[in-house]
C-alpha cells in the first residue's frame, strides 16, 4: 500500500496570463542514454543529509513562500503513457499535486520512469497519453501543443541539453524572449535592452559574458551545458521548472552554483520538479515533498507539516507492518521510510 497524502494546497487553480516561451517541440530533441553512473539512495542516509533534511523548512514551519495557502499549480491524476513507436507502457498511474511555492524532489532507480515523467509533462512528441489527466494552472495541458506549454509557464531543462549550431546563446535567448513578450503584448527588447536585462543573470550562474556570443551548448562541457540551462530558465522565467537531473556531472562548485540559481529564481509563486539521483543537492535545494518513482508510478509521498493541514510531527506512518513515529521532523522519518522501499 502506498501512502499518498493529498497536496497541502487547495485553493482552486486560476488562470493566468502567458508567461514564459522554451522552443521545445520545434528542436524535435534527441535524447542520448543517461549518465551510467548513477547513486542510488542507500539505505541510511548520511548524517549530512540527515541534518539538511532536519532543517525546517518554510514549508514545514507553516511559512511557506506562498503563504499559508498557496494555489495548486499542477495536478497530475492517474497519468499513463506509451512510448509513440511501440506503444510500450513507461507510466502506469502517476498523481502528483504541486503547489505554488514548493519544491519537489522526484527519485528513483534508472528506468523507473522519471524522465518520461517530465517529458509527458512538456509533451514530447516519442510519448502517447493513454489515460489520467495534467492539469497546469487549471488548464488541460493535454490539450496544448509543447510551445503553448512553454507559454503557459512550463519549463523543463533536459538532461543532455541540445547543441544549437550556428544559433548564438545571446541570439536564442533573446528570439524566445521576444517571443514570449509579443504574445504578452509586450514590446520587444531591442539588443542593447536585451543585454542589459540578461547580464545580471550571467551572475547568478556563474558564467563568463562570452558564453552570449558562442553557440548554444556547441562544445560546452557537461556542467557549463547544466549551468547555461539554468541560465535560460533564469531568463525566460517559468511558473514550473522541471529540472532532470541538473546536478548530474557537476563537480562541487558547480552544483553549489547551479543550487544557488534555482533557490534565487524560487519566488513564491513559482514551483520546481527537481529529478534527481544524488542526495547532494538536497543540502542545496532544499525539498517540500520527495517522491519516489518506481515502476512508473509514484509510490510515495514525504511531507512536511504545513498549517492547518498535514500530518504533525507527532503523527505515525504506517505501511506495510512498519511504523515510524516523526519526533521532530515529519520530513526526515518519511524520508527513511522512502529509503527502505527504494531498497526492496
Ligand atoms: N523514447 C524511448 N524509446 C525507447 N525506450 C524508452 C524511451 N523513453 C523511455 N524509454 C524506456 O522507458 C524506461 C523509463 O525511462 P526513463 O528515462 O523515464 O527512466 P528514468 O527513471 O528517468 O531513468 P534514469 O534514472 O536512468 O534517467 C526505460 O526502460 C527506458 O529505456
């Protein structure tokens, strides 16, 4: 039996205006096979780990950046999915809700299905929908196009970023920038404004002003490739960025840099879906929910406490003959549990 507790927002989704454009259907990406070396969760987790995860977060504190009661921004139900050439079955009943404010973490072993996940969510094309429904900001995603995706504030970095030759950084960003901006009804950037508007954002990550002028991705190594994702997203904006394993391949400075850049984008009214295999970035980014993806569904859930919601920290999980009680982080003893059923 898996336990599933319903997200702590329940506020009804509104519509909101546009927002942001990523070019995603029009690259027809191709995804190269991901990293082989990969850590899985262990069983104990490391004291470090233990003390990140012990921290309170606004979320547990009942001060979440969205306040007490942030709105629903995405609501997964029952989703499942084929694989368009061969109909294979990769998603088998997937719900998820999230709320504006949160950050959740998606784990699980290599080919569970994670990545699939976030691909149906921007509507890669090599995927088919067979049953259960995506709602984003209280609209059918199933129903748009990727781009129309993208522009309703939907943002998913890849896990081997695409090589745009002969298109420059600067170039890209500023054709999708534009974009987004005219379908807002707003004017757009000239080059000089446009500079002036990303160079703050070459701070947040790190990077060197040359990085504008070279082609997208073209001979970047893998971490500069990661940090100029989160480079994108820092200028394009989105109400939900799906990260799929952003941390993968970064040496230490690096992931600390792109952690800094993610939390720095977190307001209260945007989300993250962070795919992740490495503990480490978790003393980074700190989570309000971590899910685990195991053979195409999600099996379970961690919470925080949350105001007038939730379980407290006092209040026992169940599940198959095992009781856990939260003593002082509700986050921590489910996070454990979470550990075990990925052992199994
Ligand atoms: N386009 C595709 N064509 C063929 N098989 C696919 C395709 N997409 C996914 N799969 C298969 O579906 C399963 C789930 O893949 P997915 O990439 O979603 O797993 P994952 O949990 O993200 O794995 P990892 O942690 O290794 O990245 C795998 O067996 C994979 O080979």
């Amino acid at each position: 039996m898996a336990l599933l507790y319903p997200c702590s927002c329940s506020t009804p989704p509104s519509p909101s205006p546009l927002l942001p454009f990523k070019n995603l259907a029009s690259s027809r990406l191709v995804f190269t096979a991901p990293a082989l070396r990969r850590s899985f969760l262990p069983n104990r987790l490391p004291p470090r780990l233990k003390a990140a995860l012990a921290v309170e977060t606004p979320a547990a504190s009942g001060e979440g950046r969205g306040g007490d009661s942030p709105k629903i921004l995405l609501e997964v139900k029952d989703l499942s999915a084929v694989i368009a050439k061969d109909k294979t079955q990769i998603l088998k009943g997937v719900s998820l809700s999230i709320c504006e404010g949160e950050v959740h973490v998606v784990m699980g072993k290599n080919g569970s299905g994670k990545s699939t996940f976030a691909k149906v969510l921007v509507g890669h094309p090599d995927y088919e929908v067979t049953g259960g429904s995506i709602v984003f900001k209280g609209e059918n995603v199933l129903d748009m196009e990727p781009e129309e995706r993208s522009l309703a504030g939907l943002f998913m970095s890849f896990q081997s970023p695409i090589e745009i030759p002969g298109v420059s950084n600067i170039d890209f960003l500023q054709m999708a920038y534009n974009a987004r901006r005219r379908k807002l009804g707003q004017p757009e950037l000239s080059p000089i404004e446009f500079y002036g508007y990303i160079s703050p954002k070459l701070e947040l990550v790190n990077m060197k002003v040359d990085f504008l002028n070279r082609n997208v991705n073209e001979g970047f190594s893998g971490g500069e490739k990661k940090r100029n994702e989160i480079f994108q997203l820092a200028v394009l904006g989105a109400d939900l960025a799906i990260l799929d394993e952003i941390d993968s391949g970064l040496d230490v400075d690096a992931l600390r840099d792109v952690a800094k850049a993610v939390n720095a984008i977190l307001t209260p009214k945007n989300s993250v879906l962070v795919i992740t295999h490495y503990q480490r970035l978790l003393e980074y980014i700190k989570p309000t929910y971590v899910h685990i993806m195991e053979e195409g569904r999600i099996k379970d859930i961690t919470q925080h406490k949350t105001a007038g919601h939730s379980k407290s920290a006092n209040d026992s999980i169940s599940n198959g003959g095992k009781t856990y009680r939260a003593q002082s982080n509700s986050l921590t003893i489910q996070f454990f549990y979470q550990a075990n059923l990925i052992s199994r």
